[in-house]
C-alpha cells in the first residue's frame, strides 16, 4: 500500500506524508511501523534475493560464454566454389531458433562456422514471431531448434547433439 493511497492529497494530509517519510514518530507510530514492515517484506524477501541473484549469475555466465565463443571461434571449413554454392543452396531451406547467450545455442552456431554454412538465424528469446513460429510449428519452445524445409516437407529438430550430427552429416562431405 503507497502513502499516497492511505492519505488525501490535500495539504494536511501531503503533511502528515512528509512527517511519516522522515520518521516523525509523534503522530502516526502505527503507520509507520506498518508501512515499514511491508516495505521491509517487500525488498528483503528470501525469494526475490535469489531470484535477481540467478538471474545475474545467468547473465554473467551467458556474457563470459559468448566472449569464451568469440576468442576461441574455430575455422571454418574451406570448399572450393563449387562446393560452397551447393552448401548455400541446400542450407536455404534451414533455419535456426536459439537464444543468444545459450550455452547449447553457442555449441551449435560454433558447429554452423566451422562447418561454414550459412543460415537464418531467428532470436527466440526477443522476437515475438519467432517465438510463436517456434510454438506453432515445432510444438514447443525449447532451443536450440532447427527448422528444415525440404521437398514441401518441414520438420523440427531439437538437441544441440542432434542438430550438429545432422548438419555434420549433411554438410561436412562435401568439398
């Protein structure tokens, strides 16, 4: 409950609201007491300090995983021209959903530039439509997602180890 919704706005009560802010413990012990204690409950509770500290544990993790991706970034796989434009070809019908700081989203982004083949990255965690896309046709949001469309067919394949299998199988022989 806010001072403003217990007190009028009128100027003995915006009064009664500055002596209550500063302490004023002549008039009103209850209310303050009271207003305290909800303030007090309201930011110290045991679930919100952990909740804010896993979320900042969470992103510093996610921040020291794409500086640890970006450092030590493997090479991508060499192909002549020919065999490059066939990998661009047959990619076109693939995309990815991840999240950005995902540690299994890095693992299979890692595996796309060593591979070297291009695709449509889609932002599941900010993008409203990838994210209903995602829901809508895979059943599920859960990434990383690979989402393969091929002969009128479209399937989605989810695990880190199985889309990089998939691509490696698909991908890698090709020269």
């Amino acid at each position: 409950m806010t001072l403003r919704r217990r007190f009028p706005t009128t100027a003995a009560g915006l009064a009664r609201v500055r002596s209550l802010a500063q302490g004023d413990r002549r008039s009103g012990t209850r209310e303050q007491s009271d207003l305290g204690k909800s303030r007090l409950a309201r930011s110290h509770s045991p679930f919100k300090v952990v909740s804010m500290l896993m979320k900042a544990v969470r992103v510093g993790l996610g921040q020291l995983i794409l500086f640890g991706d970006a450092v030590s970034r493997p090479r991508p796989q060499r192909r002549v021209a020919q065999g490059q434009a066939i990998v661009e070809k047959e990619a076109a019908g693939l995309s990815l959903y991840q999240f950005h700081a995902c540690p299994f989203c890095v693992k299979t982004r890692r595996a796309l530039h060593r591979l070297n083949v291009p695709m449509t990255l889609h932002d599941a965690k900010n993008d409203p439509v990838a994210r209903d896309r995602l829901l809508v046709g895979g059943g599920k949001i859960k990434v990383p997602c690979l989402h393969i469309q091929e002969e009128g067919q479209s399937r989605w394949l989810y695990e880190s180890n199985a889309i990089i299998a998939y691509l490696e199988q698909r991908f890698a022989g090709i020269a």
